[in-house]
C-alpha cells in the first residue's frame, strides 16, 4: 500500500508544480498577470483527463493507433 500512496503521490506531483508553485515562483520574479495566466493553461490536460481518456480508449486517433501500438516494438509483441 506504501508504494500505491507514493505512486499517487507521484503521478499527481506535475499538476501541483505546474497548478500553484510555477505560479508563485512566476509572481515574485514579477512577471505580469496575464503571462502567468497562459501558463497555467499548462494544467489543463491533466485537469480534463477524464474528458478525453475515454474518447481515445474508444476511438482510434488516426495517426497514432490503438495504444499497443504506442509501445515499444518489444513490448508490444508480449
């Protein structure tokens, strides 16, 4: 169960830096208010997930295939 927690833990780690530090770090420098407000456009993939997750378990994207074919050469033929 520790590594479950850590994973998760881990696996949201990017949406908290992109989401409030790189937003705090951004304001002290003084970048305006804008600027920083197309940066955190950066966390909206993660944010609407659940939106295009399942489109693309249902649907086959045209250049890229199934998601089997997304994996190594290798790692596929298992």
């Amino acid at each position: 169960m520790l590594v479950v927690a850590l994973m998760g833990f881990v696996s949201g780690l990017p949406l908290l830096l992109t989401g409030s530090v790189l937003q705090a770090w951004m304001k002290e420098a003084g970048v305006d208010l804008a600027t920083i407000g197309l940066f955190a456009l950066a966390g909206l993939p993660y944010t609407l997930k659940f939106v295009w997750a399942p489109l693309f378990d249902r649907y086959v994207p045209l250049a890229l295939g199934r998601r089997r074919g997304w994996l190594p050469a290798g790692a596929a033929r298992h």
